[in-house]
C-alpha cells in the first residue's frame, strides 16, 4: 500500500508540473453509512458523516486534449466513522455476550484524480465526472462503548462496562482504535454552477485494531483449521458510503 501512495504522490507531483492551475475552492457537507467491514463483531453501520473544503487543480491551459477533461482535488475533511458490535461467545457452559459501538473523528486529506465532461444537452452547465485516488486520515477524538456480560462468571475480566462506570481513558475510542489510517476513495460527481454532488466509497487499508477478532479465531477453529492458536488476526477496516454536497465559494481564474 505504500508504494501504491508514493507512486500516486510521484505522478501527481509530475502533472502539477505541467502548467497546472488552481481552479474552484468551496466547502462541502455529507452523510451516508459508515461501518467496519470485514469484523464478524460488526452488528450495524452507524451515521457517517463528513464536513470540510476542497481545491481543485486544472489543467485546462495545456496543449492536450485530457487537460480539458482531467483535474485534481484535494482539502480537509472531518469524518464521523465507525460502527455497533456485538459478540456471542459460547465455551462449553459458558456464556458472555459483549456489544457496544465505535463513534470515531479523524483529519482526513484526500488527492484524488477527476475526469469530468458536460453533458450534450440543451440546457448547459451539467457536468458528470468520476474520482478516485488516495486519502490519508488521523484519529481526533470519539467515544467508545464497551460492555461485557457473562452470567455464570463472576470475574470484573468478564463483566465490564466502559460507558458507565469505566474511567475517562476507558471511553476514548483511539485507546481501543489505531489513530492512522489509509484508504481509498472511489465515486460519482455532478456539477451545475457553484453547486457540486459526490457519492462515494471510502475504504480503510488499514485494520482498526491491533487486537485479535475473536470471533473470526473461533469460527476458523470450528471449520478445522488451526486458527484458533493465532494472535495476529485483525479487526476490520473503516469504511463509509457517503453522499456530500458542495457549494464553490470562489475560483482562482475569476
């Protein structure tokens, strides 16, 4: 995945480079679902959400034919993720069951690739495009709920409750997520005017958690493998299905 990052770092250096200009900048708001994928805990997606700015970069001054057509963007966003688990986890008599959810806030900075062209109709100004490219994102703050039940064990290990009588720490959601992530974004955009739509996926590459998934080590020790001695077996990985809506404030040509 890094190599994949500074490859497109190095390309995009490389097109800046040949006459590139700033074009539109504005503000943007979305929601949509957000999740971590690929986690058996995981119950339900949570409300996503995402509010910041963006620039674009065109090239609208070169000789090609693809400078008409191709931009980059870039800018800020705040993004709400994360997700509702919940964990049945049964050995011989016993029984516990653990739920909660991850509410997660992180800087992100995406640099992503555009391709956009206006549709052949009779009323003019509607742009249809599509994006992808990279995104690097920290953790800022979040909450964490974390509750662990088990009935014939009278153990603190195995009866826990983070969100009500844990401390502070204990509901920090980056004490339990890692701050770092990188991922990749993907969607569809619609452009009239100042006025600016994007759908679009945003998918972590990196696991949330350093901690094993418990029930995936369960589940490939029950199919008969030897998965159930294995301790590097990560949690899931961010990720979000947004719409955004944005408004240009301004353009750098005007």
């Amino acid at each position: 995945m890094k190599r994949i990052f500074i490859l497109a770092l190095t390309g995009i250096m490389g097109i800046m480079g040949a006459q590139a200009q700033f074009g539109d900048w504005g503000v943007r708001a979305g929601a949509g679902m957000a999740t971590i994928s690929d986690d058996l805990s995981t119950k339900s997606p949570i409300f996503g959400a995402s509010v910041g700015g963006y620039i674009d970069l065109t090239f609208t001054k070169t000789q090609s034919v693809a400078g008409q057509f191709v931009y980059l963007e870039s800018g800020l966003n705040l993004n709400r993720r994360g997700s509702t688990f919940h964990e049945v986890l049964e050995n011989e008599s016993t029984m516990s069951v653990r739920d909660g959810y991850y509410h997660a806030y992180y800087l992100q900075l995406p640099i992503l690739v555009g391709f956009r062209l206006e549709l052949p109709v009779r009323s003019a100004g509607h742009v249809v495009g599509i994006v992808a490219g990279p995104a690097v994102s920290v953790g800022l703050f979040g909450r964490c709920k974390d509750r662990l039940v088990t009935p014939s064990n009278p153990s603190p290990m195995a009866n826990y409750d983070h969100d009500v009588t844990g401390t502070k720490a204990d509901r920090q959601v980056f004490n339990h997520l890692k701050r770092f992530d990188v991922s990749a974004i993907v969607g569809f955009t619609y452009q009239f005017g100042r006025l600016n739509a994007m759908l679009y996926l945003d998918h972590g590459f990196l696991a949330t958690s350093t901690e094993p998934d418990i029930l995936r080590i369960i589940t490939q020790s029950m199919m008969g493998g030897d998965q159930g001695l294995r301790t590097d077996i990560p949690n899931g990985n961010n990720t979000a299905i947004m719409l955004s809506i944005g408004y240009a404030l301004g353009n750098f040509n005007d």
